[in-house]
C-alpha cells in the first residue's frame, strides 16, 4: 500500500531505552467514486463550469461518495483480528481509528516499526513496505500515525519573540504559556516614529516597528471597511493543536480594548478531542495557545459579525489535525477553514534527499479537500514562515499541505498601513537580521519570510495553466495578506510573567506584537467570510481567485517598495527593561531565494486583496 518513509534507509534505527507505549494509527478509507468525487470538486469550484456553485449537502455527500458500511466493517473485523483495538470511526467514515501494542501494530501492517531521532525529535517509523490485506486494500488509502518522527506540523507564526523570556512557566503543559512584552519605542501606524538615535542604514533613518497593528487598521487598508461588510451568516472554523482554556475571556477582552465588540453568545465555539498526553511535550503544549489565540482574534477581526468554530486536535501529529479536518466538513457549519501549521516536504538524512510525504498521505489529505469542496467549504493553509525551506530542511521546496493543489495557500507581506488607515505600501516578508558592531549595521543573516516556491511533487493545476509561475508544477503561494512581524498583529492572551511587567506580575491578560504567514491565513479566511456574506458559499477558492488575478485591480500587486526595513527594539529579557534593550535592523522583501514581482510570485501569489476584490468575488 505504501512503502517505508525513504529517510528511514539513511538514518540509523536505535533501541529504545524505555518501553515501548502503545501505538496508535487511522486506516484511512477510500471514497467511492474517487474520479467522479474529483470531476465534481473542479466543476463546482470552476466559475466557468455550468455546476459552479452547486455545492452538496453533507447528507448528499455522504450518498454518494462515502465509504460503504460494508467497508467499514471489512476493516474494522480485520483490525481486530490483526491483535488491535478498533477505537472509533472517523466523521463520514474517512478512517478506523486502532490501537495496540508496538509489536502488534508493527506486525498488523508489516510495518517493522524502529525507533529514530531525526533533529532532536524521537520517535517511531516503518522500516518496512505498510499493507494490509488485499481483501481489503483496495479500500483503503493510508495508514498514518506510524511515522511518528517527521509527520508533526509547527504553527507558522513567528517563532521570534526577542531573547526568550525568564518565565520559569513551561512551555510543555496545557496551561497558561510563558509570558513575553514587546518594547518600545514602536509606533502605532507605520513611520509614526523613525529611529534617529542609531546609525542610517543604506543611507537612511529606518521607522521603529509597529506596536501591532489592531483589526481597525486591517479592515481599513484591505478594503473591508469600504465595503462595509462584517460577515455575518457566515462561519469560519479554526483547526490548532489543544485548546487554549481563556481563549474567549482572552479575545473578548482584546475586542474591546481596541474598539471592536465582544464575541455575542455562541458566536465563538470551541471543540477539541482529547489531548493526547502522551504527545503534550512533543508538540510544545501551550506553545499552540498563541497560535489559537492569533487565528481567533484576526477572524474576528477580519469579519466581526462571522461565527468562529475552533477544533482543537488531539496533538501536533498531522493524523491527528487530519482527523479535526474531517470533523469540519461533516460538521458542515464553516463555509471556510483556516490552518495555520505545516511541516516541510522533504528532509536531509545523511546528506540524502528524502521526502516525508508520499502518494497514500496525499491521497488521505485530498479525500477531505475533496469533500469539502463539492460541500462549498474553502480550506486554506498558511504558506510556513523559512522561505524556500533551503534553511530550514535543507532542500528548496514549499510545504506541506500548503503545496496541495486542492487547498488555497496564503503567503505573506510586510505591509505599511498609514495614519489614515490605508495601504502606503506593501512588499514580500523576507527578513535579512543586523545587529549594531561597532557603530555600524552588520548583517546575522537570513532570518525568516513567507513560505513559497515550485512543487515537485504536483503537477500544475487547471487554475494555473494561464499564470505565469515559472514552471510546469503547482506554484506556492495562491494569495498573501501580512505576515511580517515588525507589521504584524498585536494579539492579547493569558500568560505568565514571572517578573514585574507593564501588565503586572503571575498570570495576567497581556498583549504582544506577532506575524508569521499564520497571521496572513486567517486575516484571508475572515476577508473570505465578508465575501460570502452577500453570496453564499464559495468553496474552493482559487479557480476564482486566479480568475480575478489575471488583470484588473482585485489584488494589489505586491513588488518591492517602500522602506529596506524597520528598527525593532527588544527587552533582552523579553519582559522588562531590567536587563537592557537591542535594537535590530529587520530588512523587507529578502526571502530566500524566493523574490516578488510584477504578476504572481513566489512570495505572496497573485498579491494581496482590495476592496475591489471583495466586491467581486462577491458578485456585487
């Protein structure tokens, strides 16, 4: 059914020291009619299709294409006799949730499970082909969870806050993360304040960063305020790991400080499966709680009308995200889904190139794109935050599942916003670090940018075929919206600072500044909500998207433009000004080897909405 992940052939297996724990996997089944399921996802996503628009209902869905009882039992009877425990079927029957000891999951597959540490992560992966019987394996697509060491998925916001803070809270629970406090000077729109106290850079004064920008500001300068729309009607759901436990105390609190309203009741909801404890430590626990909070808070922001449904997964580990995407779409309520995590497609082992996907994976992912598009609901992922990934993983690839042709992928800008509210300038995040040597600019290196670049791995899509992207492959990204974090969203959250702060001491609500292509995905999906406030459901967005792209002024053609860069001034202790501050040089539109440019580009696709662009794709 699949072979060994290929990276396992280069990397050495070890014994593991403790005992093994039990093993877990999701016999994913395959839909009936795949072809057909895929003729109709295009043809209803397809403005130039006489069935665009003519979504189906999930009872429809489930008629049609999902899979059989009889499959369902077939697979669950032989689990059972393999030596495993059947835990649960999937939302619309995707997959057999099972379980049981590490030999026999191991021998129930043919897996030949071994244990690895690939970067500091261990975990267990096959050594050998992962089948099952042919008495059932033309129904089944993919078995995952047996890879445990490279299929986890990171949030895609920024993973730079200054020096680290001395908060002795751990970032491996489930309660409230350690704190951090942005430093001033920064200014409350871009140029407000311009650093005149250190050197010129390329000859000129740089503006301090921004405090954050607020959802007021946003709204304004991607045209959501000019078209009055709000989303009301619609709902956007909202997949991370675990779930924050302050999350709508945090964001209503954030609303009203900045002008906005408090969620009404039940306009926010949040569902979680159990998180797996044995799986806390590995995903970062609370680390995921300002990701929740930011996707949460920019929604809102982006459409305050919109209802917000957060699925929280059981961890970190893609089967487990996979199965909360599932969820969504049989739940059938969000007409659009944002995710702002993502891993990379390949990984070095030995100085070998490997891949950490393959076709049975893929084939999983898409039965759930699939049903979500011919059900109306639009699934975007946010591009990842190291550029080309060359870094990062050690190879030039966009990640994944941003890369699939089925899902929207949202990249990122660093975008000026004046006093007025407007758009003074956007350009590509791509973050080039300098310190102050002597008096003088020195540069640290590549820091950080947008995710982006040519898949190998899928062929060009139909919508991209009249889109100059440079190759013959799926092009990353698909839009952009800002992500950089010296333009990026102030977020207000619980946390705890173990030191005295402007918001106090202990656990406290306190805000900071944050960016990431994380921010850019849901400030897309909540614009999203404000189209569809007048239309309905647009589903699978980019047949449109490209659509509107190809001339016109729907999109604002991000290029390189503005200032190089921001000053951006930190607490060294990433709390308070006990211990000093540093101030940095954050340059813009230096991403890798990924650049901007006139029509769409690497960095941020099509370029990035307007006020025309919601009025169009919503009809009106």
């Amino acid at each position: 059914m699949s072979r060994a992940p290929a990276w396992t052939a280069h990397a050495r297996s070890q014994r593991s020291a403790a005992a093994a724990p039990a093993s877990h996997a999701k016999i994913w089944l395959a839909p009936r009619d795949r072809s057909g399921l895929e003729q109709l996802a295009r043809a209803v996503s397809d403005p130039t299709s006489a069935a665009y628009g003519h979504h189906l209902s999930s009872a429809q869905y489930r008629a049609r294409f999902a899979p059989t009882a009889g499959t369902v039992s077939a697979v669950t009877a032989w689990a059972r006799s393999a030596g495993l425990r059947v835990d649960g079927v999937g939302s619309d029957d995707h997959f057999v949730a099972v379980s049981g000891s590490r030999s026999a999951v191991s021998s129930a597959f043919t897996a030949n499970l071994g244990t690895f540490t690939l970067d500091g992560h261990t975990g267990t992966a096959p050594t050998s082909a992962v089948t099952v019987p042919d008495s059932i394996a033309g129904q089944v697509l993919a078995v995952t969870g047996l890879d445990t060491v490279t299929h986890w998925a990171t949030p895609a916001q920024s993973r730079d806050r200054g020096t680290p803070s001395t908060s002795t809270a751990s970032p491996s629970d489930l309660g409230p993360p350690p704190g951090f406090v942005n430093a001033t000077p920064c200014s409350a729109y871009y140029g407000e304040k311009v650093d005149r106290r250190d050197p010129a850079f390329q000859g000129k004064h740089l503006p301090y960063s921004v405090c954050g920008y607020v959802p007021s500001q946003f709204r304004s300068a991607y045209g959501v305020t000019a078209t009055q729309r709000t989303g009301r009607g619609e709902t956007v759901a909202i997949i991370d790991a675990f779930a924050a436990p302050t999350i709508e105390q945090d964001a209503n609190t954030y609303a009203t400080r900045h002008g906005d309203n408090a969620f009404r009741r039940g306009q926010l909801t949040q569902s979680n499966d159990p998180a797996d404890p044995t799986r806390v430590e590995d995903c970062g626990g609370n680390g995921w709680f300002g990701e929740e909070t930011l996707d949460v808070e920019a929604v809102h922001g982006m459409a305050p009308n919109a209802g917000v449904a957060y699925y929280g997964a059981a961890s970190c580990y893609d089967d487990d995200l996979l199965a909360s995407l599932a969820r969504v779409v049989h739940d059938n309520k969000a007409s659009v889904i944002s995710n702002s995590w993502g891993e990379p497609t390949y990984v070095v082992v030995d100085g070998v190139k490997t891949p950490t996907i393959d076709d049975a994976l893929v084939q999983a992912y898409e039965s759930v794109f699939l049903q979500g598009a011919v059900q109306g609901i639009g699934t975007y992922f946010s591009s990842g935050d190291d550029g080309d990934e060359l870094a990062n993983a050690g190879v030039l690839s966009p990640d994944w599942p941003a890369a699939d042709p089925y899902v929207t992928a949202v990249g990122g800008t660093a975008l000026a916003v004046d006093s007025r509210g407007r758009r003074q300038f956007e350009t590509g995040w791509g973050t080039e670090k300098y310190t102050l040597v002597d008096n003088a600019w020195s540069s640290v290196g590549y820091l950080y940018g947008a995710g982006g670049g040519c898949s190998d791995l899928f062929a060009k899509p139909f919508y991209q075929r009249a889109t100059r992207t440079g190759c013959d492959m799926r092009g990353v990204p698909d839009v952009a919206m800002d992500a950089d974090p010296t333009t990026g969203m102030l977020v207000g959250e619980t946390q705890v600072f173990d030191a005295h702060t402007k918001f106090g001491t202990g656990t406290q609500y306190g805000e900071y500044r944050i960016g990431g292509t994380s921010l850019a995905a849901p400030l897309f999906a909540g614009l999203q909500a404000d189209v569809q406030q007048t239309r309905g459901r647009i589903g699978f967005a980019n047949p449109l998207v490209y659509r509107l792209g190809r001339g016109g002024d729907a999109f604002h053609d991000v290029r390189p433009e503005g200032d190089a860069g921001n000053i951006r001034v930190d607490f060294v202790n990433g709390l308070n000004g006990d211990d000093g501050k540093v101030s940095t040089v954050r340059t813009f539109d230096q991403d890798s080897s990924l650049t901007t440019g006139r029509g769409w580009d690497d960095v941020t696709g099509v370029g990035s909405p307007t006020a025309n662009y919601v009025i169009a794709a919503s009809g009106r």
